[in-house]
C-alpha cells in the first residue's frame, strides 16, 4: 500500500484517479452538504467516502488499497 497526499480542495472539485494504479477513486458529484457555523452552505466529501486513521482522514483506492491523506 503506497500513501499520498492531495488537496481537499482539489478532491472536491476534480476527479481522483490512484496515482499507483489508475484506478477511479471519487469524484465531485459524489460531494454532500452541510451548514457551516454562519449557516451557510459547504460542500464536503461524501459520507462513507471519507476514513480516518492515527495519520489523518484519508481516500482509499478501492483496487491497490494506496491511501490519500487529505491536506487543507
């Protein structure tokens, strides 16, 4: 299993493909919504998409298992 970095910003907006072997991992019309503190809307990364570990949240490619660990 190879780890990576991306973006959140980039994941919400673009399609991620493994970087290792390809494979389609998420895209942004697969986003959800939410109310931030000032009662506005965001978008966020869809719910079950998303995993945490001890090193942060990360994307996981569903073939190879590569993690992509989400950066601000």
């Amino acid at each position: 299993m190879k780890e990576f970095t991306v973006s959140r910003t980039k994941v919400l907006k673009e399609n991620l493909y493994c970087d290792n072997c390809g494979t389609w991992i998420y895209c942004p019309e697969m986003n959800a919504t939410a109310k931030n503190e000032e009662g506005g809307i965001i978008e966020r990364i869809g719910e079950g998409c998303l995993h945490q570990d001890a090193k942060g949240d990360f994307l996981e490619c569903p073939d190879c298992k590569s993690r992509y660990y989400l950066i601000e």
